[in-house]
C-alpha cells in the first residue's frame, strides 16, 4: 500500500498491510478499518486518525509524533511500546483484548479510557487525568499510578492491579472485595485471616 497516492483516506478498508520502518506525513484516515495490518517501527508524523478500528493488527515500536487520534478502537491487537504523549491530540481511546504493553500515558487527559480485557504490562499512567476509566479484566503487571485521576474507574476483574490510594485519586473506582483488599499493600501491613 502507498499511502503517498492521497492525503484524505475515508471509509476506506485495508486489509494485511505491511509497513516496516517507513514515515507516513500529514494523512487524514476518516472512519477506516485496518485489519491485519502490521505497521512495526513505523513513523507517521502530524497524521489524523478519526473514527477508526484497528482489528488484529500489530503497532510495535511506531511513532505517532504530532499525531491526533479521536474515538479510535483498537481490537485483538498488539499496540506496544507507544507513547502517547508525542501525539498531538488523543481522546475516546477503547482497547479490547489487545497487548498496550510498554505504553505511555503520563499527564495525558483520558477521560473513560477504555481498556477491557488486555494485557497493559509496565504501562505508565503517572499524572494522567483518567477519570471513568474501565480496565476491568486488565493485566496491569508492573503499571505505574502515581498522582492519577482513577475516579469512578472500573478495576473489575483486573490483575496485578499496584495502586497507592493514598497518592492516587480513586474515589468511587470499582473493585471486587479481593481486589479492593489487594490496595492496603501500600500499607505495608500484615493482615491475618
């Protein structure tokens, strides 16, 4: 695919497209689909990505830098190693049983983030304003929360779940009853049945 032939791309559907460590500059994708595309190490640079899916793709190591994404999906895929901050713009993010592994939130402004169901290892939410989040079913092994807004989020189901209330922001987020004991760890207490 030469994404070179035009700038505007809408309801267009690509289907197992591969871009390696290539640098796509100044496209607009409205409402398209990419299934089974795999775009590692790539570069897109001041690209707008609005009402689109990502189904079954692979985005490893690519770079968004001055990039603006609104009401994206991204379902059965691997998006690793991203850091969002570089973008411009970003809002209405959904992940669904994908990996997001290695990612960068810190001090974006996520409201209702949605990451359901995924793998969200190391993943760095410091500062970040992510109120009504749901990570409910996420494995968020080694994920750091520090000074973040996790009100009313849902942490349903979620596991290796390391959050410090005391320096987090977590009224009304939803817990199951072991989950919710699981947060008195930064207590650094010793709780006997």
């Amino acid at each position: 695919m030469n994404f070179e032939q035009k700038d505007i791309f809408e309801e267009e559907r690509f289907n197992q497209i591969e871009i390696e460590k290539e640098r796509i500059v100044g496209k607009e994708f409205e409402n398209c689909e990419f299934s089974k595309c795999s775009f590692i190490g790539s570069e897109f640079l001041r690209c707008k990505f609005n009402e689109c899916v990502f189904d079954n793709c692979v985005i490893s190591g690519a770079k968004f830098d001055g990039c603006t994404f609104l009401d994206i999906k991204f379902v059965n895929s691997k998006v690793l190693g991203i850091d969002w901050t570089k973008t411009f713009s970003v809002n209405h993010l959904k992940f669904k049983e994908s990996q997001l592994n290695y990612s960068n939130f810190r001090f974006l402004k996520l409201p209702k983030l949605s990451v359901v169901n995924c793998e969200a290892k190391e993943v760095d939410f410091i500062g970040a304003e992510i109120p009504e989040a749901d990570f409910s079913g996420t494995n968020l092994e080694g994920s750091v929360f520090s000074k973040t807004n996790l009100s009313k989020a849902n942490f349903k189901k979620a596991t290796n779940l390391s959050i410090d209330f005391r320096t987090n922001n977590i009224k009304k987020a939803k817990f199951l009853m072991a989950d919710a004991i699981n947060l008195l760890n930064s207590l650094d207490i010793i709780i006997d049945d």
